[in-house]
C-alpha cells in the first residue's frame, strides 16, 4: 500500500529535519506502521476513553499492566493498557487521497514523573519515530500511544529527553533517562503489555563486567523494593530496585551461579550458588557478601526462611544409605542445629521442595527414586520452643502424582497450598477433604513456578503452550476459577507488602536480561473473610503446646493472653498452659479485628473432655462384652479386640473408634465386628497393625475336642477377614490335638513377618513362640517348623507377652511354677533371629525372677536404648500379703537394671491391695502400667506413672495413680498412646448386671 511507504518517508525526513510530530491532534494513519496517536475517529462502537474493565463488546479492555520503575522519566506506576477493536480509517483523515486499513490493538497510557508535561521521545530500532506531547486530566498531564497490529511483538523505547539535549537516531549527547521498553504481544487469545527496565543499569563499578546476563532470580526484600541475581560469564550480578527511591544498583562477587534466592521478612537476602554454598547480602553494604557457615558443598540443598524466628530449612541429599533426605532447622545468626534433622526418608528421595505453611508449619513435597510422591504439613511449632524431640506430621497424602514442584501457600489465612504437579499442571490441596486437585490443566498450558500474589485473589505461574515457546506469565483467579495471560516473563515472585506488585524476569530481542514490575491490581479479588481463629476451644495437657492460627482477616496476625495461665509466642500463636483451667487467647489481625479462641489445660492423669463422654467412651456391644487390647493405626483410629457373648457363646469382639471416641461406622457397617472363629468360646489377647495397615489378632478358641487352640486372624482396615491370609483370613495353631495351647501376645518383624507367642500345656507347660509369613503360614526356617518350646524346667511355664528388638530378636515373658512350689515367678527368655534361645541372654536364653511371694509376669514393653536395650514386665506379687502390682526392668543381657529402684523390682503396695491384670507402656513422660484397684468392695480403674528410677511420679493423678471410678467393677486391660501422647486404655466395666466395654482418654 503506497500509503504506508508515504509514512516511513515522512517519518525519516522528519528525525532527520529535527522534525517533532504533534501526535494529540494528528490523523493516527499518519503512525500506522507504528500507531502512536490517537484516532479522532474510528469506525464501530470504540469509545477511547477509559473503561472500567467489563468486557462489554465494542469497548477497551483494561488489562493488568506491568509496572515499569520510577524514574527520572516515565512513572511506571501509571503505565496502562486498553485493549482496542480493529477499525477501518476513513480516507478523508489520509493526508494521500488513497484508501487505508489499519487495525489497532489499543493504547497505552502513562503520565511522566513529577507530573512534568515535557515530551516523549518514541524510538523503534534505533530512530526516533514520534514525539509525545501530553493532554492534561485536571489531575495530571497523561500521554497516550497507539499500538496497531504491525507494532506486536516489537520493542518499543519511550525516552525521556533531559535538558538541552540533543538526539540524533536514538543516540543522546545530553542527558536522558534509560529507556522504559513496551512491547505488546498476542498470546492465548488476547493482549500482554510488558514494560521492562533492565537490571544492569546504565553503568557498572566493574568495566570488566559484560552485560550477557544468563539467568536472573528476583525476591522481594521490603516493600517495594527488589533484589535480582543474574549470572555472566565474569560471575554474579546482584542488582537492587527500590521501587520508592529509584536505585538501581550493580554489584559483582563471587563465580557461582546462583539455584535460589531468599529473602526473610527482614531486609537481608540469601542465595543458593550451585556448589550449595548459602551467602548472605547485607542491605547496609550491598557490596559486600558474605558466606554464611551452614556445612557447605553439600549436593541438592534447598531453603526457606521465615524471618521472624529466622530459621533455614535445608534439604541435604547424601550418596549412601537408605536414607538420602532430610530437613534440617538452622539458626542463622549462628549456624547452630537448633531443631533436629526431620523425618529421614525410607525411601530414596530424588526431589523435595519445601515451603513455610504458615507461621508454625511446613509443607513438604517429595518425590522418591521409585517415581511415587508425598505431599505432607509439618508442624514445627514446638520445636521452635524447644519443646518438642520428634515430628508431628499434621497432613500426609501419598495420591497419584506423578511429580511435586514448586510450593506456594498464603500463609495459613485460608489454609490453601498450591504446587506444581504431574508434569506441567498446578494443583490444590483441598483443606475440606484432605485431597489434592488439579486447578490448572496441562491440555492448555504446560505451566510450573506458582506463587500466591494475595492470600485471597490469585496465583501467578508460568505458562507455555505448544504454540508460542515463548513463557507468559498466567493469573488464576480464586474468585472465578479462570486463567489471564499478564505479561511475558518468568520467575515471578511477589513484593513483600505490595499483594498487588509482582517481579518477573523477561527479555528483550537483544536477549538483555530485564526485571519488572507487574501491578495485578486490574484483577478482581475475593472478598476477605472476616478473621477468625482456630482451633477455637481445645483441651490440652500440662505441658502440652497448643497451635493456635488466624485464619482470613489481613495476615500477619499477633497473639495475646486474655486471661489465663500460660506461655504464649504472640507471633508464632503457640500457647503451653502452665496452670490446670481455661485461657483466653485473642488473634489480632493487621487491620486491628480480633478473634478469640479457648485453651483448657488438664492436669497430668485428667480424663480428656474431648473423648466420648467427658473422656470415657462406655459401650454395650452384646452381653458380657469387654477389650483387652488395644493399638492405634495411621489415621488416628483405635482399634480395640476383646470379647463378647452371643448366643450363649463367647466370640471375638472387634472395635474400631474414632478420634472423639465414637464408634466409626466405617468398620464393619457400625465399628464392630464380631467373628464366630470356632465351635466353642474364643476371645482375642492381642492385635496389632501390620505394615499395610492391615489388622492381626490373635487369641485362644475352644474346639470340638474339647481342648483350646491358639489362632491368628487377619482383617483388612474394613473389617472384614482378609481371604489372602492362611485360610479365608484364619490360621487356627493347633500345636497338639490333645492339650491346650493358647496365643497371648503377637508382634511384627521388620520385614512384615508375623510373631505369635502363647503356651502349651503338655506333661509341663511351656512357651512356644511361631514365625508366620505375610500370608499367615508358618515360616519352617524358624525354630522348628516355625515354632520354638521354651522350657523353663519341671513346671508349668504360662506366657503372657511377646515384644520384639530392632533386630528381629524375641523376648517371651509370663510366670514359671517349679513342681512342688504353690509360688509362681516371672519368667522371661530371649530367642535370636534363628528361633534359637539367646546364650547371651542370662547364659542360656532364660530367667526367672522372685519377688517374695506368689509372682504372675504380665504385659512387656521393649525399649531400644544406649549402651543396652531394655526390658520392662508388668504383674502382680503376693510378696506383701495382698496381690500388688509389681513391675520388672531388666535389660537385653537378662540381668536386672539397678537404677530402677535399685535392684530392678518394684512393687506398689497399697492398703486396700490391687490386682494388676492390665498392661504397661514405656514413653518420653515416664513409665505407664494400667491395673484394676481396691477401693473398698469395688475394683475401680487405675493408671500408674513411675519415673525412670521407678519412684512414683507425684505430678500424675493422686500419688502418681490416676483413679477413675465407672460402675461396679472396672478392669483396665491394654494401653497405648495415640499421635499426641495422650494414653488410650481399654477395658470393661461390671455394671451389676452386665459388663461393658470401656476406651478412656487422658493426658499423661
């Protein structure tokens, strides 16, 4: 079209001539290969003003714009784009007489800083094109550059002349600011304005330094402010831009390329080079870097930071060892472990990304060798006081991903976390059902990077479509649940402070390195929620913390003690009660509102109110019913075996409760399940968990002869007899066909397989302990066709519990009588891995121990400990004229540990007497044994805590007894401690009539 040719030609002469073009009142054909003046008049329905942003058809479009620096120039912060209709022009506005189509794309606007009204230098490929004047609002002088379809794609430079300058074809012998870049680009169905600064300033302090930047990291430091790190072949470039004061500073340190670059809520940045070493930038003296001492040169390290506590988190890989993860909390003022290494993987990690969840908890996303991925919160609150030794795993999903990325959370103001995953696809843990969705589809974009502008308006990643290699910056809104391309570029990372500021990195075509501004205020965003904390009332014990959140409201929050007893981190909300009552704890947010929340400390040994009926869960399940034992599985859920009559008979009675105490209607249609295991009674003495989450029972049943068998069931996590174990989910072990045996006590091996023991009642009875495969059939390399006779001598041996060592060593416990004695003592023998009595143990595999009367060994607990293991046996002993309790500890040697009250026995004499038929159980608080006590006529439920000396611990109960009266009669059997160390016991309870069965929970 000659037109066009007619324009360049005008154009040329007029950089030439010094010619400046007036653009506000110039025909915009004049400028359609560059379209930088307003149209007077456009065909169909274009209003040019400015719009609101609704996408009524026929009107400009406002898209978020990105936010070029404030400097002596352009104010980037007022740069926006409208997006246009295509139009026909009308040939009576062409200076030819010929007929011109021109299409435009929109327009930008922008307003010079200081509200200056002097010109604007426009420059395409190294010429100045056009010269801006400016129209004035009332408010401030604006100016306005049309962008037609010719100009997508291509750099644009707004030059701001200086004083007595002179340009001649870009080129300035006065002074000018450096130029803002515009370029306009159609990606995924609509229009991107990038404005760009470069992040190597005009000049450098280094002239060696070349400006072929590789690879640029942006964080933000303090508000408004950037830090960039980019690379060269001379080393790194750390670039500073204060949005507020206009700096834009060049420094040059050290050779390695930065992995990641940190910044914590102070103003002190971190980086990550690719030998993981850590380095530390100092504000006050940007100059200068210093390394920061965190055990260097350790392959595939990662971090996070949380200022207020300044923590890091490392992932440190080894190359040995199963175990090839871990995270490790490191002071950095001090470089001190202050928090010990978290879960070592049993599986080999390739990958794991980590992030702050909220101001107690992580997030952590893994992905093993063999291509499976958790995703799992950690809550770290109580280590940061020093008040926790172990982790506490709060959220753990283990779903089909077939990779886990880059994590993004908005600080626990709505409990959201996003990441990538599968591959090029954003996901969402959904909060409600504890399960993870994809949120952003790889159909459309291959996108990764997330990260969370605004806790309630929307999530920046990167996007790339098959299409347009190119990256563009992609918004998902909250709110709509809807995708908008913003601006080309990656690394997006939000400004500290400034929800609506994102920094990215593009590039220009000259593939100069540049970091931007982008302000997604355009954006529309979710409406807050009004602040609230949670939880709001918890009952917790002594000693115990207490994780209190904000959730919605205006993130950071502040914590208060209203009323009370108690510690209280009023940043992180972690509360410890140090006074038995209620505390008041407000939540305050940044915008002042305040929530309040109830925090009720039990003292040691008091029932837990959050437990069924005020910690007591009392249950008829038939007639006669009552639970012997007990055992916790993953998910938090108690499962209880006992026993119960139907019919006439008894049979065994399974028992699944939930986290509150109540039946879960799960198992089995109603959280029982009752099973008719043989012709006569049967009743279960032992469950555990397997490694698969299935449920193993042993127990004793009557059978046709009549003698009793020893038996082993296995149920899957539903309830129902698992028909892949033994037959139809049963192994009924019947050692001998003319005398009874029994099973009483069961434990797993580390490779899954299964330990029974129990008795046999031949000429003398004797121990028998059996190694059954995962398919619940005897294992024939153990012992003697997988079974081991222990004989204590000419007596009767009675087993009562198995427990079993790290390396798979078994330790059988119970009573022995000799012929001739009415007196039975404990009796205990060790078998190697073989099925082989141990002759290390005690010279030759056996003890027996004498308290002074009649003694019945009970319920044992193994404890691995430095420099020899530990063995402890509760029972009971006539030795003091009434039947006590009495509690052995000894160690793997066989001989008696001294330190526990000095010869390794205690008995626990009372004035009424008790009877000690419950179980026992070694923890970081103490040592717990369960027993029925006198208490005039009745038996009424005890717990015991002894210290590690074996004195009583006074600080539990009354004495270092735990009392709890139920009805008649109450008898507490098996005991366990559940995810938070409360002390779960079951049991049964007399009500004159009938006995039912009982769970109880307390705080130790």
């Amino acid at each position: 079209m000659r037109g066009g040719n007619v324009l360049r030609i005008l154009l040329l002469c007029g950089v030439l001539a010094t010619t400046v073009v007036n653009c506000n009142e110039t025909d915009p054909s004049l400028m359609q290969n560059f379209g930088s003046c307003s149209p007077n008049n456009l065909g169909g329905n274009f209003d040019s003003s400015e719009s609101s942003g609704a996408l009524e058809a026929g009107y400009p479009v406002d898209i978020p714009a990105p936010l070029a620096k404030s400097i002596d120039g352009i104010d980037g912060s007022s740069v926006t784009f409208h997006e246009g209709v295509s139009s026909n022009i009308s040939t009576e506005f062409l200076i030819s007489t010929e007929y011109v189509e021109t299409s435009y794309v929109g327009k930008v606007t922008f307003k010079k800083k200081n509200g200056d009204n002097g010109d604007v230098f426009v420059v395409k490929d190294g010429v100045i094109v056009q010269t801006l004047t400016p129209d004035f609002d009332g408010d401030a002088y604006i100016y306005t550059l049309w962008i037609a379809t010719s100009d997508l794609d291509n750099d644009i430079f707004l030059v701001v002349p200086g004083s007595g300058s002179k340009v001649v074809s870009g080129a300035s012998t006065g002074d000018v600011s450096f130029p803002v870049t515009i370029r306009v680009t159609q990606s995924l169905d609509t229009y991107v304005l990038t404005v760009l600064i470069t992040a190597t300033a005009i000049t450098v302090q280094d002239t060696d330094v070349q400006a072929e930047i590789k690879e640029t990291f942006p964080t933000s430091i303090d508000t408004g402010d950037i830090i960039a790190t980019a690379t060269n072949d001379s080393g790194i470039l750390l670039t500073q831009i204060n949005y507020k004061e206009n700096v834009n500073s060049v420094y040059t340190q050290v050779d390695n390329e930065p992995h990641a670059l940190k910044s914590p809520d102070s103003e002190t940045v971190y980086f990550l080079d690719e030998e993981s070493d850590i380095f530390k930038i100092d504000p006050d003296s940007l100059d200068e870097i210093t390394l920061v001492d965190f055990s260097g040169n350790i392959p595939g390290r990662d971090f996070d930071i949380r200022g207020n506590f300044m923590t890091f988190i490392i992932r440190v890989s080894h190359n040995s060892g199963p175990t090839t993860s871990s995270m490790a909390f490191k002071d950095i003022d001090t470089g001190v472990d202050f928090i010990p290494p978290l879960d070592p993987a049993e599986q080999v990690v390739t990958k794991m990304h980590v992030t702050w969840f909220d101001e107690s908890k992580i997030i952590v996303g893994k992905k093993f060798a063999d291509g499976t991925t958790a995703l799992q919160i950690w809550n770290v609150g109580p280590y940061l006081i020093g008040a926790a030794t172990s982790p506490n795993i709060e959220f753990n999903y283990t779903g089909v991903l077939t990779n886990i990325g880059h994590i993004t959370t908005d600080d626990g103001a709505l409990g959201n976390a996003f990441f990538e995953c599968n591959d090029g696809e954003i996901c969402k843990i959904n909060q409600d059902t504890k399960e993870v969705e994809v949120i952003v589809s790889s159909n459309l974009y291959k996108a990764d990077n997330p990260v969370l502008a605004s806790p309630y308006s929307y999530l920046m990643f990167e996007a790339i479509r098959d299409e347009n290699p190119a990256p563009v910056l992609g918004v998902y809104s909250l709110e709509t649940e809807t995708v908008t391309p913003v601006a080309m570029g990656q690394f997006a990372t939000r400004v500290a402070g400034k929800p609506n500021l994102i920094a990215y990195i593009g590039k220009l075509k000259t593939e100069e390195i540049q970091v931007a501004l982008t302000n997604l205020g355009n954006i529309p965003k979710l409406t807050q929620t009004d602040l609230s904390i949670t939880p709001t009332s918890i009952y917790k014990g002594l000693d115990y913390i207490t994780s209190l959140s904000g959730v919605g409201g205006i993130p950071p929050y502040t914590f208060n003690l209203v009323s009370g007893t108690g510690i209280l981190d009023t940043s992180l909300g972690l509360f410890k009660g140090t006074g038995v009552g209620a505390a008041t704890i407000k939540v305050k947010d940044d915008a002042g509102s305040q929530a309040a929340a109830t925090v009720t400390t039990i003292a040691h040994g008091g029932l837990d109110p959050s437990f069924a009926e005020n910690g007591i869960a009392t249950n008829d399940l038939g007639t006669n019913d009552g639970l012997r034992t007990v055992t916790i599985n993953s998910n938090g859920k108690i499962i209880a075996a006992g026993v119960v009559t139907q019919s006439g008979q008894q049979n065994t009675l399974v028992v699944r409760y939930k986290a509150d105490g109540s039946l879960d209607t799960t198992f089995d249609t109603d959280g029982v399940a009752t099973f008719n295991v043989a012709d006569g009674a049967d009743r279960a003495q032992a469950i555990i968990i397997d490694l698969q989450g299935r449920i193993l029972i042993c127990g004793l049943l009557t059978n046709a002869t009549p003698n009793k068998d020893a038996y082993v069931m296995r149920l899957t996590a539903a309830g129902a007899l698992d028909s892949t174990f033994a037959t139809g989910g049963l192994n009924k072990l019947a050692y001998s066909a003319s005398v009874d045996d029994a099973c009483h006590g069961m434990n797993i091996g580390t490779d899954g397989s299964i330990y029974v023991g129990g008795d046999i009642s031949e000429s003398s009875s004797v121990f028998v302990v059996s190694k059954l495969d995962t398919s619940g059939n005897l294992d024939s390399s153990y012992g003697t066709s997988g079974s081991t006779k222990i004989s204590f001598g000419t007596g009767d041996a009675i087993l009562s519990d198995i427990v079993i060592s790290n390396t798979n060593q078994i330790y059988a416990g119970g009573s022995y009588t000799p012929d001739g004695s009415s007196n039975s003592d404990f009796a205990m023998a060790k078998l190697n891995a073989s099925g082989v009595l141990d002759t290390s143990f005690s010279t030759d595999g056996i003890t027996t121990t004498d308290f002074g009367g009649d003694d019945v060994g009970g319920k044992m607990f193994f404890r691995a400990a430095a420099p020899k293991d530990k063995i402890f046996m509760a029972g009971t002993t006539t030795a003091y004229g009434t039947t006590d309790i009495a509690v052995l500890a000894g160690f793997s040697d066989g001989n008696l540990d001294t330190s526990f009250d000095s010869d390794g026995l205690v008995t626990l004499i009372d004035a009424d007497g008790t009877d000690g038929d419950g179980d026992i159980l070694y923890t970081d608080n103490g040592l717990f044994i369960t027993g029925a006590m006198s208490s005039g006529s009745e038996l009424d439920w005890a717990v015991i805590r002894l210290k590690a000396d074996g004195t009583r611990d006074t600080d539990f109960g009354v004495d270092g007894i735990a009392n709890i009266d139920i009805n008649a009669d109450d008898k507490p059997r098996g005991i366990m401690l559940d995810s938070d160390k409360r002390i779960i016991t079951v049991g049964g309870t007399d009500t004159g009539s009938d006995v039912h069965s009982v769970a109880i929970r307390m705080w130790p």
